[in-house]
C-alpha cells in the first residue's frame, strides 16, 4: 500500500515537490467569471480545504483537477506531470485521482466489493480483491463487503466511496462535500475516519466544503476563495487568527462590527480606543471582534477595551454560554452598541445585569471601511 513516504518525491535540493499544482486558472461560463486565476499546490499527504459561499469557484476547481470540466486558461499538473493546459486536457481516467463525490456515486446494483473493484481493472481478479478488502478494512467496511448499497446507512455509503477513491491508490484525492448529506452526530465520525484513512494512504487531497469548522477540522490548509479569486491561503490558526479581510474574518465565526475613524493611532469605541497601527488620522476603518474575545465578569471595571454592558438575553448553547450585550457610552456618539459574547460552559446572568466587559487583543482585527463583508 502507498503510504506517506513513498509518495513524496523531492527535487535536487531535497524539497518535497508538489503532487497537485495549480497555475493561474481561469474559467468562465459564458459572462460569469468562476475561477479568476487561481494558483496553489499540495504537497504529499497535505490536506488543503477549498471554502467559500456557494458559486464562489471551490466546485469548479475540484471539477478542473478532476477533468470533468475543460481547462480553459492556465494549466494543471498533478505529480509532475501536466494534465491540463490551455487547449489540451488528459481524461479524469489518466489522471491518477480518486474522486469522492457528494452523493458517493456507488454503483446500486453492485455489492459493496464490486463498488470497490470497479477501477482496479488492470490488477488480477485475486489481486483486486485483495486490494478491495483491504482498503475496506482500513475504513471499517470489510464486514459489509457482501451487502449493496442500499442496505448500508449514510456514514457507511460515505465509506464506501472513500474506499473505491483510495483502492487504485491514488496520489491525489478530491472530494466534494463529502458529508454534507450526514447528520450531524454522524458527520463528525465519519470525517474523523476519513481523516485518518486519508493520512494513511499518504496521497494529497483536496476538498470543497463550505463548513468553515469542518475545513479547521480537516485541513492543513485552508483555501478561502469568493466570487473566482482566492483571498487567502495558510493553515487554519493563520487564517483564524491572521485573517486577510473582513470577509475571511466573518467566514470563519460570527463577529462583532464596530465603525470608527482613526485619530492617532486610535478608534474611540463604547469599549474605549482600541489601537487601528497602521491607518493614516481621519481613516474611516471596522473593527472586527469575534464573540469569543469578550471576555466578562461581575465587577465594573475602566479603560482602553473595557467597559461595563447590560445584558439583554443570555442563552446556554450546550459547551458554551452566548450574551447578547448592550453598551451605551457618552464619549462616543450614536445609539448603543450591541454586541455578542461568546463564554466557555454555563454562565447565564439575568436579563438586565450589569457585567464588566474586556477584550482580547488577539482577537480583533481592524480593515478598511467599505471592504466586501
């Protein structure tokens, strides 16, 4: 079986080349711009997640590396060799990919085996099901091997799938919202297992979801594209905790907005002036906070980031606590500012109480004003 290791192939320096890279793509249908020229590479046993809204690209990438869409512009290579250019394509079966898709695609009158053999068509008989078993087995299927798949449940279909993608062992792996049609409780085993089998197999993926913490969960890196342009790219403590704009910081959690204008080095808010380096005096800026960098307590406490807030409902959302706060301050104009924060486990004050509010530093970030949000 491939495994990590003998996946990775290193140029002359010793560096891991990448298994799939991506230069400067461009695709259209008809007027409407899908992918605006997109670049990005994965190295061997890396998964990288592409997200966004629906009909910001992520499909048609997937789609464009599987080659079941034409290459318009740009090119497509997948472990060192070019599979798609301006004008010319190989077919998804000379690729060397495995393709999970999102509603698994399993053949219905085919057993579970079967399904899995299906592409391993240059192997022997007794090779291919040898090889079907035992990639099964590595995703907890080899007891169903018999069954169709109508008699499996969703979780199981998923793996079934995953399984007929990694049998021809594949140095890319693509995958397209492969557990959107799961329930909740499923879904998070199911991608643990996935995740798991995937870094066994030591082939590269790629995966489309637009489940910010299902990308967190299962990427190395994450991939943040809209309308065709990838914003940004890097792995999810980057992209969580460096975001690139307002649009990537709100992608990834529910955020708390403030409008302000920059005096030296400063924005006057409800919660005192928060620093805004960087912006010239006069800047019209956002302040973006996520609800977890509120942080309360029961005491009133003063200064830059802090302030004293009424809380107007409080409701328990299982391992956290979520308050809807309202400020209201003479130093800045407008009406109160209302606010959600964010507390880990049970912590409900009544409607009405007054609690001390402060921030952290690390979870506020300040853009232009005006950005696409």
């Amino acid at each position: 079986m491939q495994n990590a290791a003998l996946a990775r192939t290193a140029d002359e320096n010793g560096a891991v080349e990448p298994v799939l890279k991506v230069d400067n793509v461009v695709h259209r249908y008809g007027a409407i711009m899908a992918v605006a020229g997109v670049s990005l590479s994965i190295a061997p046993g890396e998964v990288v997640a592409l997200v966004g809204p629906s009909g910001c690209g992520k499909t048609t990438m997937l789609r464009l590396c599987a080659g079941v869409e034409t290459l318009q512009e740009g090119s497509i290579s997948i472990a060192g060799r070019t599979v798609a250019r301006t004008g010319a394509s190989l077919p998804p079966e000379h690729r060397g990919v495995g393709f999970v898709f999102q509603d698994f695609a399993l053949f219905p009158h085919l057993r579970v085996i079967d399904n899995v053999t299906f592409g391993l068509d240059r192997m022997p008989a007794a090779q291919r099901r040898q090889r079907a078993l035992a990639v099964l087995e590595q995703v907890g299927m080899a007891a169903h091997a018999q069954k169709y798949p109508h008699q499996l449940s969703g979780g199981q279909q998923q793996r079934v799938a995953l399984a007929r993608a990694l049998a021809p062992e594949p140095r890319i792996v693509l995958l397209d919202e492969p557990f959107s049609g799961l329930d909740a409780q499923l879904r998070s085993q199911v991608r643990d297992d996935t995740l798991h089998a995937l870094k066994q197999s030591g082939a590269a993926t790629l995966m489309v979801t637009h489940d910010a913490e299902e990308a967190m969960f299962m990427a190395d890196r994450i991939a943040v594209m809209r309308s065709g342009s990838l914003l940004q790219l890097g792995s999810p403590v980057d992209i969580y905790y460096h975001p690139a704009s307002a649009y990537v910081a709100g992608f990834f959690s529910d955020v708390n907005r403030i409008s302000g204008t920059v005096q030296e080095g400063h924005v006057a808010t409800p919660l005192g002036r928060l620093p805004a380096a960087g912006f010239p005096d006069g800047a019209a800026v956002e302040i973006i906070m996520r609800p977890e960098a509120l942080k309360v307590g029961a005491e009133a406490v003063s200064g830059d980031g802090q302030g004293v807030a009424r809380v107007m409902a409080a409701r328990m959302l299982g391992r956290a606590s979520l308050l809807h706060l309202e400020l209201d301050t003479e130093e800045v104009e407008g009406p109160p500012l209302h606010l959600h924060c964010r507390v880990p486990g049970l912590f409900l004050p009544q409607e009405g109480e007054k609690v001390a509010v402060s921030l952290d530093p690390q979870q506020i970030f300040v853009f232009p004003a005006g950005q696409e949000c």
